[in-house]
C-alpha cells in the first residue's frame, strides 16, 4: 500500500509541474497586424504646384483617415528652396495620437519655388510610412 502511495505521489508531482507548460498558447495573445498608414493633407502631397500666394505663413494640415496605431505617428514637416543641395528654412516634427495636425510654415522666401516634404511615420511600426510632397511660392 505504501509503494502505491508513493508512486501516486509521485505522479501527481510530475503532473504538477508538467501540466502547466502544455497550456498550448504561446506565451499570450499575438500582437495584432497595424493597418497601413493612410493620410490627407491640405494643400495635398501629390507633388503638384500651387497657385502663387502672398504668405508670410502657410498652413498644413496632416490628417490619418486610417486606423490610429496604437502608440500614435511621428509627423516631420520640412520647407526648403526647390532644388538639391538646398538647406530648409522651416522644420517641424510632432508626435500625435489625433487624427488631425497643424503646422504652420513660415519663413518662406519670396518669389522662389519651395518644396514642402511630409513624412507621417507610425511609432510603433517603423516601417509603417507615408511621404509625399508639394510645391508653393510666396509673392
């Protein structure tokens, strides 16, 4: 009797610490996929020229028409002569879990063609972006 006693205990033993790690869930619930970034802006960064204005300032507005991600996106916005080697005279980056983002640009030299670039970047996803540009000119 008592070597079946033992031999239960012994069981029931092997069956506590075995049991636990047959639960078959992997460590928890999978993180779920992030949708791509999709986004509107105003003026639109489809790479278009837009009509002559007298400025001083412009306005921008980023809008995420898609899912937020879950830790919000990283909106950089830069203003800088048409052209290469050219060094920008407006830059701004917000951090944002709404939908909708302003920016004003300022500091846009006259009579020059000037190239504005948005890059709207999810923080939790990288490799989730959106850049696009567009082209303006202060009188």
């Amino acid at each position: 009797m008592n070597k079946k006693f033992s031999i239960l205990l012994l069981a029931a033993g092997i069956s506590f610490v075995a049991l636990p790690s047959c639960s078959g869930s992997g460590g928890g619930d999978p993180v779920p996929a992030e949708e791509n970034l999709v986004i509107t802006t105003s003026p639109a960064i489809n790479g278009q020229q837009e009509s002559v204005a007298p400025g001083p300032n412009f306005p921008l507005t980023v809008t995420v028409t898609s899912k937020m991600p879950p830790q919000g996106v990283k909106i950089e916005v830069s203003a800088r002569p048409d052209g290469s080697g050219t060094t920008a005279f407006f830059t701004d980056t917000k951090t944002t879990s709404g939908a909708t983002t302003s920016f004003t640009i300022t500091n846009t030299p006259q009579l020059t063609v000037s190239r504005v670039t948005v890059t709207v970047t999810s923080v939790s996803k990288a490799t989730n972006t959106k850049t696009g540009f567009y082209l303006y000119s202060r009188k």
